[in-house]
C-alpha cells in the first residue's frame, strides 16, 4: 500500500514506512517496548521538572508527554522523535502562565498548533535550512542560560517572595536572596547534580536521570529525621478533584477532556474568551510555533544523521500541529520533538514511532500508579536535573569552537542572538539574527565580486566579471569598470564566471551604458543561463555603435577588429 501524497505531503508516513510498509515483527515490538521504557523512565521526571518551569502544575508536563506525545508519534513524519514538553519553551511559556494562568498557555498552544499545521501544508519544512548555525546556537545558548538562572531559586532553596520577569532583575534578586541559603536544599541539589553528570562515565544502560533523583529523596528522607524540611512537589502544589477532595502533588487520574479556556486564568477565575485576548496571545503563540518546528526539524535531522534514515519535514510539521491543538484539550500544554529523549530513543533500540507511543503511555501509567509517590521528590533535585538539561542544550563545546574558528561575523552574530535572547526574548533574537546574518552574507558575496584584467590591446580593454552581480555588488563593480576603461575606446566584459544578474545588476549595468559617451561601445560575451534570461525578460537589445552580445570572447575580439 502506498502512502498517498498530497502537494508533497505524507499523511501519517513515519508510521506507514516503519510498520507497514517494512514488516513489523514481534522482534521490532520488543525492540521499541524497551526503547519506549527507557525514554519513559527520563521523560517522566523531565516533563514534570519542564512543567513546573514553565510555571504551571507538574501533572501537565505529565498530560503533554502522554496526549502529544502519542498524537505527534502517530500522525508525524519521523519515525524516531519523541515529543513533549521541552526546555527551549520554557522562557516563552513561563511569561505566559504568569500573566494568562493556565487557561491562557493552553490556549496559546492551540494557536501554536495552528500556525504548525499551516505550516506544513504550505510546505515550509525545508525552511530550517536556510536558519544560520549561529544563530540556532546563539538562541539555544541564551536559552540555557535563562533556563539556568530560572534554577538557581530552588536548587539553594531560597527564600524569594516573587522572581523579576526581566533577566537583571531577576539575577538582582537571586543575589540579594542568597542569604538565605537552605542546607538541605543545596545538599540535594549538589549530590544530584553529581550523580547526573558523573552516572555517565560508569557505561550502565539505566540513565541516570532515575539514580539521581532517588539519591536525592533518600537524602530528603534523613534530612526529616533531623527535622529538616525541604521542599517538595506535594509541598508546593495541590489539586482538586471533580468530587471536591483535595490533595498535595499530583492527582492520580489521567487526563481529563476540558475545555481550555474553562480552567483557571491568572485571577483563578475562567478566562474570557475574546478577540482582544487572541490578539494578546498571538505573538507568544507565533513564537511557541516557531521555536516548534525548529526544534522538531532540528531533531529529525539530527536522528537522520544517526539512523540514516529520512524524516518527511513537512509531515512531522502537521504532526507536531496536530498534536498541540489536541493536546490542550486534555491539559497539555505546548510540545515539540526532544532531541535528548529521541537520541536516547535511538540508542535504545527503537525501530518506529512505537517506541513513543509505548513511552506515552507508560507516562500515562505512572500517573495512575506512582502520582502519591512523585509527590515527594525535592524540587532541589528537579532544579538540578533542569540545570543538567541547559547544560546539554547550550551545547557549550559547539559555542567554544565557533568562538575559536568561525569568522568574526558568525561570532557577532551568534553573541548579538545569545544576549537579545537572555535580556528580551526569542523572537526578536532570531529575527535581529536572522537580518544581521544575511546582511553580513550578503557583504561577504558581495565583496567576492571582482574584476580582472584580461587584454589591453589596440585601445581595447578586455575584463572578466568574476561573481554575481547582485545589488550589492554590482554599483561597486560597474563604478570600478568607469574608471579603469576611461583610456579605451572598447570594453569588453567576458561573463562566463557571472552566475547571477539580479534587477540591481541590471539597473547598474543600465546606468553604465547610459554614461557611456559616443565612441565608446561595450560588448558582453559568454553569458551563462539565468543572466541571459533576466537580459532577455529586460528586453535588453543590442545598440549599434555602443552595446554588442557575443556568444564567446574569441569572436567577440575577432568582430571587434582584434586579432
């Protein structure tokens, strides 16, 4: 059965290719049961750690990895992805939450959804390559370095009415709270930390994400013995259930169809639905949208690179749309791949996007069976996993060799989108990014334009044009021609090295002709395909006496009267 493709999209093909289209044996079933487990066994204390930085409840972190992570699996276009809540949206979600209440992210994730969708049926999956690599590091870095600071408050346990919004006010108050510092806090925080950087070296299949956060309750557990509290999830938050009981933690139920907008906003009353509140949400939802497919496209290329296989970008774009217009409606709040828990996926031996459906469910097994039992892990430990996570997302030993070996512009730009992305937000430090690394592209061909001299016989001065000639080099390369011809009555451009003529090449190669004075004539010769077509779209002729088109030099110099 083949998949059917509709304007170059694949409805469903990950799942189609990898469990219909290749046989789908028993073997392959247990294969993706243990990749699913493992990634599982990372995914639940991330999602609820990603949640609880994004400044909503742990349980939705929980509801996300379960609903989206099973919608994206099944109707995306890698076979290999792992979705989720993940760490790169948390400096977009947490503003949000904190001035929209839940019922205002997930409907901005709705949003986000949509713009997703729209996105992969315009085809606009292959756009990630045209996103400069210092500028996805520059983001990602200033990411990590948010998402860190964001940590510094629970990992030290320390005692902070309330956290700046603003980066410098925020690292204003974490140093005037130091003080305060809880020993216990950040005994558990340390040694959790430890254990997660230091698990790796010792090669065991377990990740180390579950020993850590075990040590760290352990730790907790004789911390009360001597009557030290620390806090935990149960102590934080709490919940309430449809019959009216309460509880601390995490309620053992799984999700539950709502309606968005009729949960709790900012002020704990339902939010008011209205244009005015879409338009508020609009920016955050674009920017949810974007950070979306760049970090699931990103993932996909990079689990290609490991597999070998190949993801259908467009596809995993409706994918990751459907999933974060559905997953609201049961809780979730905004996801995307995961490159971490998809690489581990791989490693683990996934052979399809079963692998992520059976960790979505195993997400949905832990609430029905281990919620009393999360409720007692110490935020100081989840803080250190967070601060592990931006470790890893920063990519620190990338940023280093492109500081050492990258030329000063990629630098700018990657410094210039890490700083705006620390100090304002994301949006603007992809598109600052963005515009900068382009202009200074453009600079950079520019100048590799050039004219050399060929001939200077008989009062004819032969030049090869070598490079575009664009808008932002043609001025430059026509006004150096004006001066080096002023002593010769015929000048002759050979063009065979000239691959682009755009309407500002065109515009000053008019502008040359034009100041050409009588006597004086121009003949072109060798023009490659697209110059030849912008000449003829121009409509641009020959001029007796002044303008001559040749098809090569030699019979332009043999007309020209040149031996």
């Amino acid at each position: 059965m083949k998949t059917h493709e509709i304007n170059g999209i694949r409805p469903f093909s990950a799942l189609i290719e990898a469990c219909w289209r290749e046989p789908y044996s028993l073997q392959r079933l247990l294969k993706d049961a243990i990749a699913g487990v493992t990634v599982g066994i990372i995914a639940i204390p991330l999602a609820m750690a990603l949640a609880i930085a994004s400044g909503v409840p742990p349980q939705y972190g929980l509801y996300t990895s379960a609903i989206a992570g099973i919608v994206i699996a099944v109707s995306g276009g890698s076979r290999y992805s792992v979705s989720g809540p993940t760490a790169a949206f948390v400096v977009i979600l947490y503003p949000v939450s904190q001035q929209f209440g839940l019922s205002g992210l997930l409907i901005a994730t709705m949003i986000s959804g949509l713009f997703l969708l729209l996105m992969g049926l315009a085809r606009l999956g292959r756009l990630i390559e045209y996103i400069p690599l210092s500028v996805t590091l520059g983001f990602t870095s200033g990411i990590a370095i948010t998402i860190a600071t964001m940590q510094v408050k629970d990992f030290f346990g320390l005692a902070m009415a309330e956290v700046p919004e603003n980066y410098i006010g925020k690292v204003y108050a974490l140093l005037h709270a130091l003080p305060s510092v809880d020993f216990g806090d950040t005994l558990i925080g340390v040694v959790t930390l430890l254990i997660l950087i230091f698990w790796p070296k010792l090669g065991l299949r377990v990740p180390g994400h579950l020993p850590a956060l075990l040590v760290g309750t352990a730790l907790m557990a004789i911390l009360a013995l001597f009557d030290h509290q620390v806090a935990t999830i149960g102590s934080r938050f709490s919940f309430q259930l449809a019959d009216g009981s309460q509880g601390q933690g995490i309620p053992p139920i799984l999700p539950q169809l709502v309606l968005p907008w009729d949960l709790p906003a900012s002020g704990g009353k339902p939010i008011e639905l209205s244009w005015h509140l879409l338009s508020a949400l609009l920016p955050a939802a674009f920017s949810m949208a974007m950070l979306g497919a760049i970090e699931s496209l990103l993932c996909a290329v990079v689990l290609d690179g490991m597999t070998g296989k190949k993801h259908h970008s467009n596809t995993e774009l409706i994918g990751q749309g459907a999933g974060n217009i559905i997953a609201p409606f049961f809780g979730g709040i905004t996801a995307t791949a995961a490159i971490a828990r998809s690489a581990a996926n791989v490693r683990a031996g996934a052979t399809s996007p079963v692998s992520a459906i059976i960790h979505s469910l195993l997400v949905l097994l832990a609430l029905l069976v281990l919620a009393p039992w999360l409720s007692y892990l110490p935020l100081a430990a989840m803080a250190a996993l967070l601060l592990m996570v931006a470790w890893n997302m920063s990519e620190a030993h990338k940023v280093v060799y492109l500081l050492r070996r990258a030329p000063k512009d990629d630098i700018l730009v990657m410094m210039l989108c890490m700083s705006l992305t620390v100090l304002f937000d994301m949006v603007i430090a992809i598109t600052v990014g963005i515009v900068l690394a382009s202009l200074l592209f453009m600079r950079r061909i520019a100048r590799m334009t050039r004219l050399s001299e060929l001939s200077t016989e008989n009062g004819i001065l032969v030049m090869r044009v070598n490079g575009p000639l664009f808008f932002a080099a043609a001025e430059r390369i026509f006004s150096e021609l004006l001066l080096r011809s002023e002593n010769y009555h015929t000048i002759v451009l050979q063009w065979d090295a000239v691959p682009v003529l755009d309407a500002g090449g065109l515009h000053a190669l008019q502008r040359y002709i034009d100041t050409l004075p009588t006597g004086k004539q121009l003949a072109i010769t060798d023009i490659p395909f697209q110059p030849l077509k912008t000449l003829a779209r121009a409509r641009m002729q020959p001029i007796e006496g002044k303008l001559h088109f040749y098809p090569t030099l030699p019979e332009a110099l043999a007309a020209l009267g040149t031996p």
